[in-house]
C-alpha cells in the first residue's frame, strides 16, 4: 500500500514539476524537505499525532513552510496533510527523487569493494559505467565489505554486476557439487 501512495503522490509532483517546468527547483526542494523532515523528528511526530485535527495539520505547514517553499510543493504538502497521507511524505518524496534522477538520467551506483578504492580507480569505473549506460551522470555510493575477498559488486536500481571472488567461489563450490564422479 505505501508504495502505491508514494507512487501516486510521486507521480503527481513529477507530472506538476514538468508541466510547470520547475523540474530542478522542485527537485532541490524536495531534497531539503526530506533533510527537514530527518532532522525534525518533533515535526513528523506531531503531523503523525492522531489527536491533532487535519486543519490544525494544514496549519503547521503553512506556519513553518510558508513563503519558504514554492507554491506548487506548499499544495502539494497542503494535499497530503488533508488526504492522512502525512506518515507517507517520506517515501513520496524518495519516489519523486528516483524519478526526477531518471528524468534527467541520472544514476546511483552502489559499489562494494573488498578494500578501500583509489581515486584513479573511481574516476575509471565511473567512466566505464558513463560508458556502459545509457545514464549521463552517476552518484556513486562506495562501501567496502572484506568478506567479498576481492572484486567488485555493483548495483544500479535492481541490475547487479558481481564480480566478487566470494561469488566466484560459491559458483564454482556450486558445479562442482554437481558433478558425478563415476
């Protein structure tokens, strides 16, 4: 079900952003509002609170993002608050996030790494992935993981390259156990 709302909701703002083409500002914007809403846990827990009425709600926002935020993201909050979809900004403001980096091709690129990387070595795969994709940029989230042994795991969106000896070795452990010897 969150998905859905989030989608829906998501949709929406990206289909509001375009028309109005504010695409990159509301792209901005969002971005901070999830910083917003991260670092406010008091915010979210009092839109949260079913003892606070959906016009009080509609208030808080208006009081403490008023003349900060945009028109169409001051409606848009505006709407959620009024549909009970509050617990949900978070997710929704993740979804247009991932749309708007598809939009403008943009990638996230999740690389685990038995060791540390060099910085020649970053620069290099992120050329082979500019190279290899149909993205024109890539934010490149780096994670070292030693039980990998060595190689490199990749992940963009659901796609994995893993070129991991510890995946080498289950493979090969694999076939082997297939084989029948006679």
């Amino acid at each position: 079900m969150a998905k859905l709302v989030s989608k829906v909701y998501g949709d929406a703002l990206f289909e509001e952003a375009l028309e109005k083409q504010e695409v990159d500002a509301l792209f901005e914007e969002v971005k901070s509002l999830q910083v917003i809403f991260a670092e406010n846990q008091d915010l979210a827990g009092l839109l949260d609170n079913p003892k606070v009425g959906k016009e009080e709600k509609a208030g808080i926002i208006k009081e403490v993002f008023g003349g900060r935020v945009s028109e169409a993201l001051m409606g848009f909050l505006t709407v959620i608050v009024e549909k009970g979809r509050q617990k949900e900004i978070n997710a929704i403001c993740e979804y247009f996030i991932n749309a708007v980096k598809e939009y403008k091709k943009i990638g996230v690129a999740h690389v685990t790494s038995a060791v540390e990387l060099k910085e020649e070595q970053k620069a290099q795969l992120l050329e082979k992935l500019l190279g290899t994709t149909s993205y024109q940029e890539f934010e490149m989230v780096y994670q070292v993981d030693p039980s990998i042994i060595g190689g490199l795991v990749i992940r963009i969106g659901d796609r994995v390259v893993d070129s991991s000896i510890k995946t080498q070795i289950y493979e090969l452990r694999r076939s082997l156990s297939k084989l029948q010897i006679s």
